[in-house]
C-alpha cells in the first residue's frame, strides 16, 4: 500500500481533490451515479494495485509485441500508412488516445500479439461452484485451473496456431465468435484483470509511438529459442532480455 500512499499524495499536492482533471484518479474523488467516493485508504489501496500487478504483465507484453513486430516490417509500414490514412496527430511523438481508438489494425495486431504471448500462462486456481461448471460437472468446491495458454492454441479455434498473423482478426472483423471467446489474456469473469482497460491503452500508445517514430529491427542473438518463454509466475523470455534496435525515422 506504500506505494498506492506516495502516489496518492503526490496527485493531492499538485492538483487537489477537485482537479477537473480528466483521468482515473479524478473520477474516483469525485465518485458518480450518487454514490460518494471512497475512502482515502481505499483509493490508496487502488492505486497499489494499479502500479505493481500493472507493472510486468504490461513491459513483458509489450516486449513480445516489440519482438512481433521487429520480425514483420512490412506490418510496421502498414501501422504508419494505417496513421496516415486516419490523420492520427502525434505531439511531441505521442498521439491522442482518441485518435487511435478506432485502429482496426492496430487492435489486430495487439489481439495477436497477446493470443501468442499471453504475460500469466499459469493455471490460477478458481473453486467451482454448487451444481457444477459449463461444460463438466464437478463435485462442488472442487478447485480448477485453465492456462490461457492452452485455450489460445486450441487448433479448432485458431487455424494459424503460432503464425504472427493479423489480418486473420481483420478478416473476420474483430475476431469470429469462437475466436473472441477463446481469447482471453485477461482471464474472464469477475476476477478479470482489473486494470486490462488500462493496459490496453498503454500499450497501444506506446507502440503507436514507437511504429511511428522508428523502425523496430531484431539485434543479433535473438532468436525464436532465445524467446521461448519461462512459464514462472509471469512468461519471461527465455534469455531474460530482448535486444532490439530502433532506427529513428527522419521526417
């Protein structure tokens, strides 16, 4: 919680509880549809969560989605003409979340990129409930795990297993039914990742930023081996680093 109590008092000392600003912090001290907001310890605790379980699930991701798009440079020229074509502005090298909102292949190329490379690829434990599951019946209070893992291989749902390939996701506008509810980086449920809406839009700036300002190139050394990942608590690569060049692009 230390870190949720700097934060917090940090945001307080520069901008007050009644900031107009507009972010997340903002609108939980102003609480909405009538009900006040939290406790101060509350939000502390909020914060905490945010920044730590936030944290490497969000720079392991990207560093796949980096790794995924220094193979495949012709889908980096793509994203730039895909900026182009949409007149995404970018401000000091950063576009507006807005403008990038609606970015069919951006989106593609994340849903992809989290579908191979999920972050958790454990099993967490979940107890299942009386009267049993969906699809099997368990004797109540029996603990389950399912790997995410496993459900984005599956080789009835997803045709091009281990292939970087977007433009299945575009094909199928968005996904086919079976692809969307396969697809889950996230977890599903109640006890889905809460911040996900979060890093979504992290990532999604961050590489917008970075595929508009440089071209992303493999450094030597790193290969399909070396990236093949260790199954701990989060998916580390193998070699424990990704080595990557980015070429500046002169405008």
């Amino acid at each position: 919680m230390g870190y949720g109590v700097t934060a917090f008092t940090r945001y307080l000392e520069l901008y007050g509880r009644n900031t107009q600003r507009e972010d997340l912090l903002s609108k939980l001290l102003i609480g909405e549809g009538g009900v006040g907001p939290p406790s101060d310890p509350d939000i502390c605790t909020q914060i905490g969560t945010f920044i730590i379980a936030g944290t490497d699930t969000t720079s392991i991701s990207l560093t796949f989605f980096l790794w995924e798009l220094a193979k495949h440079p012709e889908i980096q020229s793509r994203m730039r003409e895909e900026f182009r074509v949409n007149q995404v502005k970018f401000i000091d090298g950063v576009p507006h979340s807005k403008d990038i909102a609606g970015l069919k292949l951006l989106d593609a190329v994340l849903f992809k990129s989290l579908r191979l490379h999920p972050s958790h690829q454990i099993a967490f434990p979940r107890v299942s409930p009386k009267g049993g599951g969906f699809i099997l019946t368990f004797v109540f209070w029996t603990t389950l795990g399912i790997q995410n893992y496993d459900i984005h291989y599956h080789p009835h749902v997803f045709a091009s297993l281990g292939e970087f390939r977007p433009d299945r996701w575009l094909d199928t506008n968005g996904g086919t039914p079976a692809m969307r509810e396969a697809y889950i980086p996230w977890f599903q449920g109640s006890r889905a990742c809460v911040g996900r809406h979060l890093a979504t839009i992290e990532m999604k700036l961050l590489v917008a930023s970075i595929v508009h300002g440089y071209y992303i190139k493999l450094a030597e050394g790193i290969t399909e081996e070396s990236m093949m990942t260790l199954n701990r608590f989060v998916a580390l690569p193998r070699v424990l680093k990704c080595d990557l060049f980015f070429d500046k692009i002169e405008v």
